[in-house]
C-alpha cells in the first residue's frame, strides 16, 4: 500500500515514524509530514493545513494512518469520502499505540487490515467494528480486495453478508483453483445466491450471483506503426468478447521492443491501466511452441509471431490465437493462478 502518515504531537510523530518504518520493512511505501510547527522542530516534511494535505493525497494514496484523535481524522476527510469501494483506508491510532481504528474502507480499502497490522507493530489492539468481522464471518469484499479480484456488483456483495449474518448458505463456483477450508456459511454447488469466481462473461451460476474477476488475462499485442489507441482498443475488445472474456481479467500487454515507444499502444495501456511489457525477437523466438507464423512479420520484425509469442512469454497458456485486423493482431494468454481462504473452518473440511 502507499500510505501518508502524520501526527500532531512529538510523541505522536515518534509512534508515526516507527510505524513507517514497521509497515515498510512489510513492503509499503510511506510519507510522513507533520505540522508546520511540529516539523520545524522535528526537521521533517511540513504542511500549513491538514485539510488541504489530506485533501492533496487522497487520490493518490491507498491509506491514511493518522496519529492522535479520531475526531481529527473524521473532519479531516468527512468532505472527501464518496464510496466504500473507492475511498482510500483510514485509520487513527491513539500516540501510545494502544487502539488503531479503522474509520473508512475497513474490507475493500483494506483499513481492518492496516489496523491489525499497525496493533501488531505496536502491541495494542485494533477496534475492529464491521459487522462480519465481530461474528467471525466471510468478509467477501475484503477477500475479493486481498486477493486482488474485481468485484462487479456491490450490491450482490451486500446480500451476501446479510445471508452470512443471518445464517443462510451462500454458494461458491470457481473457475480456478482455490486452497483452504471453505469459510462457514459458503457452500459448493448451485443455490439463489452465490459467488462465482471467473474471467469469462458467460451466465452466471446463481439467481443472483456476485463475479468476481481475477486478473489472470495477458495480452500479446502487435501493431503498425502508427495505428491510434482506438483501433488497438476495438481489436482487443473484439477478441475478448468473442471468446467469452472479460476484460477486467487483464492483467497487463506484452509486445516486442521496438514496439515499446508505439504512441497508441502507450495511450491504450494508459486508459486501460495496464502495464506494458517488452521482449526482444531473441527473446521472442526462444519461445517453444506451434505458432500462427507470417513472413511479413518476420521481415519487420525478426521474428515469426509477435503477438502469440509475447503473451506465451508472459508466463501463460494460449487460450487465444492471432486475431488480426486493421493492422493489429491480439492473442491472450492464460496465467496460473492459485486463490487461498485462510483463517476460516469448513464444516466439511475439505479444499476446493
């Protein structure tokens, strides 16, 4: 997570700047500034307001860790929050360490989470509230949000807890493998409310169903010089839809290097929010398989298949082949993928 940090004591500022260096010794990144008046003496980062220093980071990071009254940190972005399931963590921890409370986003955002850690590394508490969490329930926005899957319906999300709450079964499919005992409640097979665990876009399981998208799509890209975002995004649409695929299930486009400063490739991955990965045609060439080959290609490039070759290389299985059109082919690789519940007790005992 990439987290801001502040206080508003000197002994506050001391618990902050430990616990930066607890949460980054875990790998989070973390900036901490104080008070004008308290980081003169501290010979640290400085703001002249706290609203607008909250105000300035809140798109930015993914938590706040404010150091003193909650009272403080409610005020401090009450104006700011929107949703839930955008809003970034929030949590305040008293200066001696005692209590850390999550405020905001404590499942999706992660603040129930950043609480415990934070009562961790300073041997205090966390004032946990959310009603799943205090009835050790399935929390399924918060496992959805640690294992890094898109959840696509919020409201489905909210009917889910209120049948675990009230003891009702919930079920679960799930097109990938998942290890550790079912948490209570959750049940395989087919019922009227579930959870459906899937990169495709094909019915769902359930009367009314929440699917979850795991990001576990690479997409091998090759294109002419010049070819704009749009038809780059339009190919890639229509190879995704065509085999049933959801392009929330994209993890990141892989191409050849010489294509790594293409304009439209650029602009595309930045729209989409993808990561752009390059391989040279050495690298390229390497790849063992049966690919779609074109002399073409292999004249510009040096080697026979860009697109297949570069989503292989990604570390997945072909599940697309070369779709070409409008001078850009696509192909799409699936990645392994292995989704854990950890910390809850099935009735049955078994894996899934």
């Amino acid at each position: 997570m990439k987290l801001a940090l502040t206080a508003f004591t000197r002994k506050g500022a001391d618990l902050a700047g430990r616990l930066a260096r607890a949460l980054e010794g875990e790998g989070d990144r973390c900036e901490t500034a104080f008070p004008r008046r308290l980081a003169g003496e501290l010979g640290a980062a400085a703001y002249p307001d706290l609203k607008g220093w909250t105000a300035e980071r809140f798109p930015q990071v993914d938590g706040f860790v404010f150091v003193g009254a909650c009272g403080i940190a409610v005020r401090a972005v009450a104006p700011l929050l929107r949703d839930k399931f955008t809003d970034p963590a929030v949590v305040a921890v008293d200066e001696l360490g005692r209590f850390a409370v999550p405020l905001v986003s404590g499942h999706v955002g992660g603040a129930n989470d950043l609480a415990r850690r934070i009562a961790a590394a300073t041997g205090g508490a966390p004032v946990v509230s959310t009603a799943t969490d205090v009835n050790g329930l399935f929390a399924v926005d918060q496992w959805a949000a640690r294992e890094g899957l898109y959840l696509d319906s919020r409201t489905a999300a909210k009917h889910i807890s209120a049948a675990l709450l009230a003891g009702e079964p919930v079920w679960l499919q799930s097109d990938i493998p998942i290890q550790g005992e079912l948490p209570p409640g959750v049940r395989r097979g087919t019922g009227p409310l579930g959870i459906y665990i899937t990169a495709g876009t094909g019915e769902a399981p359930f009367g009314e169903c929440l699917r979850l998208v795991p990001r576990i799509l690479a997409l091998g890209i090759g294109c002419r010089r010049g070819t704009p975002a749009e038809r780059i995004g339009a190919a890639v649409d229509r190879a995704l839809s065509g085999h049933g695929l959801s392009p929330r299930a994209v993890q990141g486009a892989y191409t050849i290097d010489r294509k790594g400063d293409e304009p439209g490739l650029l602009a595309f991955c930045r729209e989409r929010e993808l990561p752009l990965a390059t391989y040279t045609a050495e690298e390229l060439r390497r790849v063992p398989g049966a690919f779609t080959a074109s002399p073409f290609v292999v004249s510009v490039t040096g080697v026979d298949n860009v697109c297949e070759r570069a989503a292989v290389l990604a570390g997945g299985e072909l599940i697309v082949r070369k779709q070409a059109a409008e001078g850009v082919t696509v192909a799409v690789s699936r990645l392994p993928r292995v989704l854990r519940f950890d910390g809850y007790t099935d009735r049955e005992g078994e894996d899934i």
